[in-house]
C-alpha cells in the first residue's frame, strides 16, 4: 500500500514546498492536502486491508508443477554478463526502443504546448510495450535457468522493471536537448514529477515481467516426467 503512495506523497511534499516558496500557482493550499491524506487514510487504507484479509483467506496452497527438494542448489560460478545489472541493460533496452518515438510526442504534449491527438497509436505502443517486456523477460529467465540459477524471482521484475529507468534516463536527454526550461522550480517539478511516473512504470511492467516469468516457468516444468 505504501510502494508507490509513499515516494509520490514525499515527491509531492517537497514539490508543493518549492511551488510555494515560489509563489507559484500550481502550490495546492494546506486544506487540500489534508482533505488527500484523509481520503488516502480512511479510504484507501481500510480498502487495502480488506483485500489483503481477503486475499489471505482466498489464497489456494503453492502447488509446483514438478517434485522439488527442500535444499536449494548451489549455483555455479556465472560470467559478468549473465549477473542482474547487464541482465537489467538488456531487458531494458529492447523494450524502450519500441517506444522511443513515441516519447517525445508524449513528452512534448505534457510539457511543452503540443497538443497529442494520436491516441489510438499510443494504445497500440503501449501494448507493444507489454508484450516485449513480457518476452524479453521471459528469454533472459530461460538463459537463466539454463545456466543452473534458480533465483529468478526478483530478476524477473528487476529485468521487466528495467523500462523504467531508460525512460528516466531520456528525460535527462530531452531536459538538457530538447526543452527550454530552466531555473530551479521547473527543474525539480519535471524530474520530480517523472521520477514518479517511471517509478510508476517501473512497478507496472516489473509485475508484467514476473507473471510472465512465473506463467513460462510453470509451463515448461509441467512437462519434466518424474519418474
């Protein structure tokens, strides 16, 4: 419940203080951000923890799709290359490519005065966007697990997750290269504000990385015959 609420919120904190410190209008007055935080404590929380009790209660034992060992195996000595930072680089790359045109669009209509009209084509990049991050991380757990390293869990959303910080990384690209903006308050309220949408995206196709990883990893383990 706190993952992403809480990093937005300090984010938002700090962003609202220079806005007032500047006397800017985009400064929310304290009234509203109290009435936030009341809508977050007595309606979003009190929900969370109903879907966690009712999550736990629902949840069906973990089955494995083949007989294991109680014991994890030792892994074998890997190459650099094969750790979780490169992994990540790959994994990340692929997916952002497919999206890089798209970017500046976006970017130039949210912070520049362009006006975004192709809605259509951002819903086909953004599926495009799933399904590659889907596949990639899918590749990268095979080669994984042909190198005898069981520990896929957390490097399957690190590597699906990876999108994200390629497109933080544009930011500073297209900050210094393609806009005007200058001065403190404009440059605290876009990296701000975009470290919280790819932090965002980071989340988002992590998950899409580790459900693929999980529904392959099932798959292909059914079909071992024990005998």
């Amino acid at each position: 419940g706190c993952l992403f609420c809480g990093p937005l919120f300090l984010t938002f904190c700090f962003l609202n203080t220079v806005a007032i410190a500047y006397s800017a209008t985009a400064a929310l007055p304290f009234g509203t951000i109290v009435v936030i935080v009341l809508i977050w404590t007595l309606v979003t929380s009190p929900l969370l923890v109903l879907g966690g009790i009712a999550g736990k209660n629902s949840r069906a034992e973990f089955q494995a799709p083949c007989r294991t060992t109680k014991y994890p195996r030792e892994i074998p000595p890997l190459p650099w290359y094969r750790s979780a930072i490169p992994q990540m680089a790959m994994a990340g790359f692929l997916p952002f490519s497919a999206i890089y045109i798209e970017l500046y669009y976006i970017f130039a209509s949210v912070w520049g005065h362009r006006i975004y009209t192709i809605y259509s084509i951002l819903f086909i990049v953004f599926i495009i966007l799933l399904i590659v991050t889907a596949f990639i991380t899918v590749a990268l757990t095979y080669f994984q697990l042909a190198a005898e390293d069981h520990e896929w869990w957390w490097r399957s959303f690190l590597c699906g997750g990876s999108t994200g910080l390629f497109i933080y990384a544009y930011c500073l690209y297209y900050y210094y290269a393609r806009s005007d903006m200058s001065g403190f308050m404009q440059t605290s309220f876009f990296f701000g504000y975009m470290a919280c949408i790819c932090y965002g995206f980071f989340l988002l196709l992590g998950t899409v990385g580790f459900r693929a990883s999980l529904f392959f990893v099932r798959h292909i383990y059914r079909s071992i015959k024990c005998e």
